[in-house]
C-alpha cells in the first residue's frame, strides 16, 4: 500500500492551477482534487475543458476513454501507476492516515455549529449527530459529487423505436444551495430516441447524480437534458420539475402552499410544437 501524502497532490496540482485552464474533474478522486484547485476555471462539462484531471492512472482506459472522447484535451493524473500490484490510498479515503484527522476536522465544525445555534452538543441527543451528519452527506444527501453520467448511460440499439419514451414523477430530493434547506418535488424526463436507448431506470438515476448535489433547481433540469443530448444524442430531451423549497415555506415569505416548475427542453421538444404537446399531455395521463 502507497499512501499518498498531501503534499504530493498540493505539488502535482501546480501543473494544472493555472488562470488559463479550465479543468474537469473526474468523478470521484478527480473531482475531489479539483475542489483544491485556486486558480483555474473548473467545469461540469468535459467537452468545455483543456484539462481533465484524474486521481490515478491505473490500467488506463479511464485515461483512454476520455483522450478519445476529447481530444482537444489534455488527460492529467495525480499519480500514474507503475507497478499494477501498488495499492494507492488518497489522504481524502478513509483507509489514510490522514484520514481520521480530515473526519474528525468536519465533525468539529457541526459541534461548533450546535453550539452557534444555542444547543449543547454534549447532550445525549446530540452526542452523535456530529458523526452522522457527516455520514449523512457523504454517503447519501451529497453523493452525487461522485457519480457521473457516464458511469450508467450505456445504450443500446433501438430496433427501430423513434417515438417519446417517458419516465413520470420520479421522486426528487436536493438541498438549495444558497441556504442548504431541502426541497422536493418529482421529475418528468424524456426523450426522442434516434437509433439508442437506454434502460428506463437510468433516467432517475440520472436525475438522483444530479440532485444530490448542492443545486438550484432550475439547474437540474438543464444538466439532466444537457446529459442525455451528449451522452445518447435522441432526437430531442426534456426534464420538467415540479418541487417545493423548504426555503421559501421555513423561512423568508413563508408560503407554506408554494411550488416551483421548471423546464429544460432540447432538440424536437424545442424546435416543433406537436411534439412538446404531445410530450405535456403523456405527463398529464
């Protein structure tokens, strides 16, 4: 086992930490090495980077799919492999050394957080909450920061299906990221296939990386289209939402009946009307 120090990541991070770079970090260890980076841009979309920045290089075909995908790219690791029998551990997984300290710095800040809101976090209701509330956003409310589309989008041929295909009120739950209070709703996400599909379950999967995440709702729907036009490349792509903000019902103008709609509609959805209508009456059914 090779445990890799941060001063190792910090050094190699100067390559790509630079003002003229906008760097895309693959998901999980990529993306985690990005969220270091001070001075480059950093993207959401691979296609929008001329960097993408990975954590390992191990048997290479991450490196190999991307360098395909986007050649206009430069492919960057933390660390290549040089020996496949190495094991190497990031001070951000839970088997480093550094690991335990970086745990035990989070759960620190939620106490000090208890105790900024007037609570005792010593009390025995809240002596463990530090602990799962880190859990909680690791494993479940944020998980979405390392899962990407590409992990779950594989097609298939259509065998010759070119008419909607609809996935209705997929439950929906993320938290606003300007006061990281939930909201929930369902989504409506669909697609006009042009010689691929994909399984259905991949739509609410799709939508799940997405909205766990810290969000605007508005957001969502335009990264779940953006998704299925780059990945799939149907005919057309839509994702409307219709949720509820704990924001706007807890706090603020406290409008306990409120609910926000959004749209984000690509390609035939867009451009021809009969099949937007057709589109918005299958939701209604």
């Amino acid at each position: 086992m090779i445990n890799i120090s941060w001063d190792t990541v910090f050094e190699a991070l100067k390559l790509v930490d630079l003002p003229e770079n906008t760097v895309y970090g693959v998901p999980k260890g990529g993306m985690i090495a990005a969220g270091f980076l001070k001075h480059a841009k950093r993207t959401w979309k691979p296609e929008d980077a001329n960097i993408i920045l990975d954590d390992l290089v191990d048997s290479g075909a991450t490196k190999a799919k991307y360098e395909q995908r986007f050649p206009s790219a430069k492919f960057v690791a933390l660390v290549e492999k040089q020996n496949n029998n190495d094991w190497i551990v990031f001070p951000w997984e839970a088997d480093h050394p550094a690991a335990e300290a970086q745990t035990d710095s989070v759960q620190e800040n939620i106490v000090r957080l208890i105790q900024f809101i007037g609570d005792d976090p010593n009390r025995e209701g809240l002596k463990e909450t530090p602990n799962r509330i880190a859990r909680a956003w690791q494993n479940e409310l944020f998980v979405g920061y390392s899962q990407s589309p590409t992990d779950i989008l594989t097609t298939f041929e259509s065998d010759g299906y070119d008419q909607i295909i609809l996935s209705k009120n997929i439950e929906i739950f993320s938290m606003c990221e300007h006061h990281m209070l939930p909201f929930f709703g369902v989504a409506h996400v669909a697609y006009i296939p042009n010689e691929r599909v994909i399984g259905i379950s991949k739509l609410a999967r799709l939508v799940d990386i997405y909205a766990r995440r810290l969000q605007i709702q508005e957001r969502i729907g335009k990264q779940v289209t953006d998704a299925l036009m780059e990945y799939l490349r149907p005919k057309g792509a839509a994702c409307i939402i219709e949720a509820s903000h704990m924001c706007m019902r807890m706090r603020g103008v406290s409008k306990q009946q409120s609910s926000m709609v959004t749209s984000s509609i690509k390609g035939a959805f867009f451009d021809d009307p009969r099949a937007r209508e057709e589109l918005l009456e299958l939701i209604k059914i």
